[in-house]
C-alpha cells in the first residue's frame, strides 16, 4: 500500500489521542445495516505498480494508436504534433497537483497562466474576453445558447444543419428540460453551406443562430452575412470553432460579427486521449461578460501595489449565487486549458500561421488525390484541413474495410448521421500536418482497392 | 500555549520592511515573472514546422486579414517562463493541502505514465470500433469497480465533472418523473450544507430549490425534510458524509421516506473518500450519486481540472442514464451510441457530451484503484477518517469545533472563529497558514457554521506531516485568539500580499489590451 504512509504504531497512537479503542469506533454512525465487515467482495486486492502497470499496457495493445498508421479522422477531434515541451512543463507537480486558485496569494502561477490563456483566446477568436475554460466544445455550446437567452430574454435557438451532431444533441438533451426551442437541421452533400436556410430560420423570437465554422463537413459559411441577419433580428449569432488551427488561416468570428465565439481547444497541446479530456473555449464582447459562464481571472494589484492575479466577477458562479447563477460549472478543465496556452505560446503568431498554412496545403494536396479515386467525388469548394468525400457507396464499410487494411480513413457520415440516407456516402477527411505524402498515397491505393 | 516554531516574533515587525529591495524585483529563489506579452514577440516561435509544397488557396474569400497579436517564445523561453511561473503556485507535491471537500490527496505518478500509453492518449473518439477495443474494455472494467464498490446497478461514465454528474443524476430523476407522468414535480430539497453546485444545478435543470435546515448536531433535520415531503417534490439531494463532515445516520431512513413519497435521492458523492470501500450507497436507499474520480480516487486536479464525474444509478433510474455507454456483446466490447439506443435504452434522456466522457482520467483512475484493490481502499477511508479525527481532537481545545460533540467526524474536521480575538476572522488565520507554508483548508463554508474552516488532510499525509501542521495552526490559532495585528496582513512570505479582490471586481480587466512587442503590423 505504497500511497499510504501510516504505520500501525501511528494508528495506534493516534486512535489513543483521539480516545477511541478501534478505527471501527470512528464509523460508529454508519447504520449496521450499511457496514461492511471486510473488503467489498467481489473485488480483487492492491497489485504492484509492475502488475497495474502490465495490466492496463495489455489493454492499451488493443487499441490501434493513432500514430501507428496512417491517419486522417477529424469531425471534432484532431491529432496535431505536440511539443514535448507541453507535456513536461503541466506534469510540473506545481500545475498538475494545485487546486482552484481560491488563495491568490500562493496561486499566482495558475492565475497569470490563465490570465495569458484568457487573452490568447480572446485574440485568436477575435473577441475581448474569454473565461477560464468550459469543460468541452459541446458543453461551452450549449452554455453559449443559454447565455444567449439571459441576454436576449428570448428561448430559440437556430441550429445550422453544419454544426456537429454530438454538439446538436448535447442541446436537444438539455433544451428537453430548460424549456429552450430549438431549430436544427441536417448537413447536406453539397458544396455551399446552408447560410440561406439558417438565416430563414430566423424570426423576432429567435435569441441565437449557432454556426460551426468551418462545419462539420469542413465547408466554411459565411458568418458576416449571418451575423448582419441575426443582428437584424437581435438575435446574437454563436460560432462553433471545433478546429483552432483554423483561426491562423480564417478569419476569426468575433471580427465576422460573431457576438459568443466557443470552441475546442483540444487540437492545441492536449491530444486525442480518445474524447477527454478536452478544453471548451468560451469568448465574447466586453458588454456581455456578465452573463458569462465558468471562471474568470482579472488583474489587480496587492497590498504593496505588485501586480497580481484573482478570480473575479464570481457573483455569476455557484458557490456565490447558488440557484441564481449563470452555470453549476466548478470545476474546468484547467491543466488542458495551460497545455493550450503552452503551445500556442511555442507557437506564435508566426508558429501558428505557419502550421496552418501547412495542414491547409496538406489538405488541399489529398483532397486532389484523394478526388482522383474513381467514383469519388469532393463535396466542398471551401474548406482549411478537413473536407468530404461522396463515395460512390456506403461510406460506413468502407471505413472499417480501410481499418482493416490499416488505414485509419476518416469518419463515416453514417457514423455520426446514423439511419440518413442522404449523408451515408459521406466521409470526413481531416489532412493536419501529422500525415506524410506516403499516408495520403495510402490512403489514396487503399480506398482505389476498396472500391473497385 | 502559545507554539511558534517559526522564529517569528510581532516585534519584528512587518516583513516587507525588513527586506531590501532588488533591481529585478526578485527575491533569490521568489522570482518575479513578466507576461507573455511582454516579453515574447511575433517574430519568434518556438516550433519548427517542416514546408509543404505550396497549393492554391480553397479558403474561399476566408482568409484571415491583420495580425492575430500572438506573442511567441523560443523553447528555452517558454520553458522558463512555465518553469518560474510554476514556482509561485502552492500544491500537494509540495505539502499537505487540508481544503476541505476536495479531498487534495496525492496523485501518484504511475497514473499519469499510464494515462499517457499510445493507446489511451494517441486514440480518436470516433475510430472504428474494432480498432479501440482496449479503451472500451477499460472503461468496461472501471464501471464494474464503480457500481461493486457503491452497490448500485449501472453508472453513466461521460459526465465531464462534480457539478455535470449532478446534472446528469437530476435529469434522470426528471425523465423518470416524466416517464411516469409526473413532471408536476418541481421541488428538489436540499439541505442548507449543501455544495453551492446542488441548487445551481437543479435550477439549471428547472427545479425550484427548497433548503433543509440542519440541526445543532450538524445533521440534516430529518423531522423537517419529512414533513415538507408531498406530491411536488421530485427529489431530495444530500452529500453524505456531509459538509459538516458527518455521516448522516438518517440517510435510510430519508430513502425510505422519500421513496414512499415519490421522490428520488440523489447523493452528492464528493465525500465519497470518507467511505469508499467501508460503506456502499446503495446499501443506503441512494438513488443517483456522482463520483469525482478527480477527489475519491487520486486524479490531479491540475489547478481548476480536468475532473471526471461518472454517476452509479440505483436499478429505478438505470432505464434513464445517458449516453454513450459501453456494453459487452459476445465477448466483444460495443458503444450504445443514439443509433442503437432504441433498442437497448429507449428512455435514456440522451447525451451530455460530445464523445464518451473523460478517458484520460478513467485510465488514471483504474491504475489508481487497482493499485489499491479492494483491501487497500478499505485502509484508504480509514486512514482518512482516522487523520481528521486526529486533527479534530487535537485542535478542539484551541479553536472552536461546532459538532465536536456530534460524535467522530469523517474525513474532514469542521472549526469556526467563535473564539477568536475581536476583529479577527477565518480569513486572518487561512492567511496566516499561508506563512506557515501550507495552504488553507476550505473557509466560509459550509454556510451553516459562521466563519467556517474545513480541514481535510486526506489519507496520504503522514503521522509527522499532521503533526507539524497542527503545530502551525495552533500556533495560527493562539495568534488570532490573542489579537496579533500583524496576523490581519498576513500573508507577509508569499509571492504576493493579500490581493485587491474588490478593484478587480469594479473595473476589470480579463484581458491584456496592448499589442505585442515589438509589433511589426497593428494588432488590433
């Protein structure tokens, strides 16, 4: 038991200062009925750190990582190259084994990190402030639309049909309870976004337009000409940005009329780690910050008149306001938050433009390839790192029959549009600068193979 | 008895004035630390990016115009400017982290190498099935330690935290309700103790919030909880053991109560520590509880999170969890997703999130548990429990212990500022802790004791570290008792004095406004 430093001379002589003869004395006001007289059965007993270790490897074997083949899935989730910097500086146990900083005074490492976290997102969404982190992309979404509600006193939400599926469902789940109206709509195979049918969607109780950007199938809409109508309407228009990467080679939505920008920031500094955890993104004007959820750090100055860091504005927050506050969110996701700001502090603005000009050109070169496949045909005009294919079949078997012969090809319509005939000859091709010319001429042979 | 091991006496005065200034601002190993924005730029990174060959633009009319103003630090500047940052962050590699209720116990390092297996961190959310078996069946494996060790019937693995689980167990409890045509229920009662998350979140989820007082003893009033039962009420949320740090002896019998109304219990589980492997919620009627892997079973906190916060369901609010869940089909592991649903889980209330929840914590958390195995979590609740009790007794007779008589406490150890000086609060003695080199426990909560102070040492402190911290918070203690003025600007050795909260509160300032330097295009 190498996590536990008490000895059984320790225990006795503590039980003695405390005047208690057993450890069992201390659970006297558990019921009987509930105590247990030994171990929980059922269970095994402690192992050593060589039989835990060998134990959870056996079952990490099983998985087909990422990087051990060739690799192009996105739809949300995008495997980037990241620093070994990043992973050594937020395993600092001053990071990793700190709390919420509630005592400024000794937390100013989290607070400044965060107040650089903060004003790296507000920039790179194009917006004044950002908070301190959501715990995802689908969760900050849907606190943007309920944000949008306490703004605008109105409870329609317009989904365009390009925003992810999992991030449309996370809000019929919640609309479902909240009494929110929600409009949504399916992705269509085609080249040009749904800009249209959204913006005819909205009407004079229409509270938020949510636009992903670039979308679900990689296209990129046209956020002004959305912003003006919604503006028009006042409504506030939400921009979904799964993709942060984007953001170094497209405008940002805050400079497009955008008035909440959320995102995942999981491409930056965190990793795959099979869907968490992640870092949700939340930005907005100045003006609305009040009815913004989650944490935020300010500036201040100490009783020397030293610039330091605090949480502040927490009369928005649960442990303040309880029932009357903007979110139940506590705890965030802090350390995904410090691995972003490290990388794109690595970065730069000078990295980061670079990176994206390089998934882009990758992208653009395996869409070409890739179009070149008989029967396949590519869907988008518009998009950064991530497009779709239309198969001349059902895409869903074609992707296990490509695992099969170890590429890993992209994410099937029909995965996540499950029983729509209309997208299942879809797949979502993300090209980042991870994958080689070799990968994309694999993937290129394969899929030729599988088709034929 | 006055203890002072510090060499600290009042005569000396205010620290500040005894040190000398320094042309950095620095002090030897304390290390003052400039913004990113002040001391990177946009010419610099500190990635190498192999070229591409150039392709034609597809971003359409996109394409992004002006300067971003990212500031970007080479390697060994990044790696500094972390590096010293870091130093001015307390934590518990460094010593014993008594917050009460967030359980800061130490985060052993296999879980962070295991989490970190290509396996785990190098796998994407939507692979094909057959190609992420091994993450499938650790999340199989942690759900079955999760529901043996509670007694419950299924868990939900996919809420991202405390306060998301507790969502997640309140909108089961409404779709059970509305299942069974009974969304009249609006009411879901919680106790005054409660963690300021439990009426958040049931309000979040449109329920009116209705408070249960607590007795003198600390516990909820049972008496009083019966008697506002009736056919609005949805549910009733309690922590147990609860803030004040005591088991709730009633809780069955609440259950039963409760139940026989029509209502649900959900438990908050943020105390789970107290209990794990000693005692089982389900033995206790509980219907929903969350479980934060980020406290009861040792994944880091990281500052703010990540947390993990899956909910075990009792076999009523099973048909209601939400998705996605992992199943067992012939020997190979498959993830009920919306498509299958309908077949397997028709009344489930949907999805919380994008993808399967927190896999970087159920990895950490699984090597965490397995280590321990079922013996080794045994001895976990009881070391904790025994170190609160040891810190309880052993303070009693400096600062006030309101429940000191209400029998032993669990993992956490409750005093108010009944007896401090005149003019002296919970504040002056958390920052006084400060100086001392530890962090405070948790102040000002729970909000049933006046200026309370939760101590929760955890299981993984030793014998002596206890014992040199009661000896500072005595010492905190007698200080305060005795009406020291140099306690009310405490902290005097942190980076940093006490912090003006209400100018950053008044005009705020969330982000940094100027450009980069040097600037090389406007960037705004």
């Amino acid at each position: 038991m190498r996590y536990l430093p008490l000895t059984p001379t320790d225990r006795a002589d503590m039980l003695s200062v405390i005047g208690a003869d057993s450890i069992d004395a201390l659970f006297v006001d558990v019921p009987e009925s509930a105590r247990l007289d030994g171990p929980v059965p059922g269970l095994p007993n402690h192992a050593s750190e060589l039989a835990v270790e060998r134990h959870l490897s056996a079952l990490a074997a099983k998985n087909v990582a990422a990087g051990s083949v060739p690799f192009f899935l996105g739809c949300g989730a995008y495997r980037h190259h990241v620093p070994a910097s990043v992973d050594h500086l937020i395993q600092r146990g001053e990071y990793l084994t700190a709390y919420t900083p509630y005592q400024p005074e000794i937390a100013q490492g989290t607070l400044q990190m965060l107040f650089e976290f903060q004003s790296q997102v507000a920039r790179l969404l194009g917006c004044d402030v950002a908070n301190a982190s959501m715990y995802d992309g689908s969760t900050a979404c849907w606190e943007a639309v309920t944000m949008a509600r306490r703004v605008t006193r109105k409870a329609k939400a317009v989904f365009s049909g390009g925003v992810h599926p999992h991030y449309v469902s996370v809000a019929k789940t919640m609309a479902k309870y909240t009494g929110d109206v929600l409009t949504t709509a399916l992705p269509v195979l085609d080249a040009a976004t749904d800009d249209d049918a959204v913006i005819a969607g909205i009407d004079a109780d229409t509270s938020c337009v949510v636009v992903q950007y670039p979308d679900i199938l990689g296209r990129i809409p046209d956020l002004r000409r959305i912003a003006d109508a919604a503006h028009a309407a006042k409504a506030l228009l939400i921009a979904v940005v799964t993709e942060p990467v984007a953001l170094g080679a497209i405008e940002a939505p805050g400079n497009l009329g955008a008035d909440i920008v959320v995102g995942e920031g999981q491409s930056l500094g965190v990793g795959l780690q099979f869907g968490g955890p992640y870092v949700g993104l939340f930005a907005c004007s100045e003006k609305l910050v009040r009815q913004m959820p989650g944490r935020l750090c300010g500036e201040t100055v100490d009783a020397e008149g030293k610039r330091g860091f605090v949480l502040t504005l927490s009369t928005r927050e649960q442990h303040i306001r309880r029932e009357k506050a903007t979110s139940n969110i506590c705890t965030n996701s802090g350390l995904c938050a410090l691995a972003f700001s490290i990388h794109l502090t690595l970065l730069g603005e000078k990295g980061l433009r670079k990176l994206a000009e390089v998934n882009h050109a990758k992208a653009c070169a395996a869409a070409d390839r890739l179009a070149q496949v008989p029967g396949v045909q590519l869907v988008n005009e518009s998009f950064f790192n991530e497009f779709t294919l239309k198969l001349p079949t059902e895409a869903r078997p074609v992707v296990r029959e490509l695992a099969d012969r170890g590429v890993l090809a992209g994410v099937s319509l029909g995965r996540l549009y499950p029983g729509e005939d209309t997208l299942g000859n879809g797949l979502v091709v993300a090209v980042t600068e991870t994958v080689t010319e070799e990968d994309i001429e694999a993937l290129a042979t394969a899929l030729t193979e599988v088709l034929a | 008895m006055s203890v002072n091991q510090s060499g600290w006496r009042p005569e000396m005065g205010d620290a500040s004035q005894a040190t000398q200034t320094t042309f950095t601002g620095n002090r030897a190993l304390m290390l003052e630390e400039a913004l990113i924005f002040e001391i990177g730029s946009n010419e610099t990174t500190g990635v190498d990016i192999d070229d591409a060959p150039k392709a034609a633009s597809r971003l359409g009319n996109h394409a992004r115009k002006g300067a971003i103003g990212l500031p970007g630090l080479s390697e060994p500047e990044a790696v500094r400017h972390y590096t010293r940052l870091s130093r001015q962050n307390y934590a518990i590699d460094l010593g014993l982290f008594p917050l009460g209720s967030c359980t800061m116990k130490h985060n052993p390092r296999l879980n962070e190498r295991m989490a970190r297996l290509p396996g785990f961190a190098d796998l994407h959310p939507l692979g094909p099935i057959d190609t992420v078996q091994g993450a499938l069946e650790l999340i199989h494996q942690l759900a079955h330690w999760l529901v043996t060790l509670t007694n419950m019937d299924s868990v939900a693995m996919s809420p991202k935290a405390g306060a998301h689980g507790e969502l997640c167990g309140i909108l089961a409890i409404k779709a059970a309700l509305e299942k069974r045509g009974e969304g009249h229920r609006k009411t879901i009662l919680v106790p005054e103790s409660a963690h300021g998350t439990n009426p958040a979140t049931a309000a979040f989820a449109g329920f009116t919030v209705k408070a249960i007082p607590a007795t003198a003893e600390g516990r909820i009033d049972t008496q009083a909880l019966k008697d506002r039962l009736g056919p609005d009420v949805a549910g009733v949320m309690i922590t147990n053991p609860n803030t004040c740090g005591l088991f709730e002896r009633d809780l069955k019998e609440i259950s039963d109560a409760v139940h026989a109304a029509g209502g649900y219990v959900y438990c908050d589980g943020a105390n789970f520590n107290a209990i794990v492997g000693r005692v089982r919620p389900g033995d206790l009627g509980v219907d929903a509880m969350h479980i934060n892997l980020h406290k009861t079973f040792s994944t880091p906190h990281g500052g703010g999170g990540p947390g993990s916060g899956p909910v075990v369901f009792s076999k009523a609010l099973t048909p209601f969890a939400p998705l996605p869940f992992v199943e067992q089909q012939d020997g190979r592991f498959v993830l009920v997703e919306e498509e299958t649903a309908g077949e397997h889980h028709a009344d489930s209330f949907g999805r919380m999130v994008a993808f399967h929840g927190q896999m970087g914590m159920f990895t950490r958390a699984l090597s965490y548990i397995l280590s321990h195995g079922a013996d080794g979590l045994k001895q976990v609740s009881e070391d904790a429990v025994l170190n609160a009790n040891y810190v309880l007794r052993s303070l009693d007779d400096t600062l006030d212990a309101p429940f000191g008589g209400s029998g032993p406490c669990m993992h956490e150890a409750l005093f108010s500022d009944a007896n401090l000086a005149e003019g002296f609060s919970t504040l002056d003695v958390a920052k006084g802790l400060i100086d001392e080199g530890y962090h405070p426990m948790t102040v000002y909560f729970p909000l049933v004791v006046h200026g309370a102070m939760l101590v929760e040492p955890t299981e993984t402190e030793s014998k002596a570290a206890l014992d040199q911290f009661i000896g500072a918070l005595k010492s905190v203690g007698e200080r305060a008792k005795a009406g020291d003025q140099a306690l009310k600007s405490a902290p005097h050795f942190a980076p940093r004095r006490r912090l003006d909260e209400t100018l950053a509160a008044r005009k705020p300032v969330l982000a940094w406004k100027d450009s980069v330097v040097p600037v090389a295009e406007a960037a705004e």
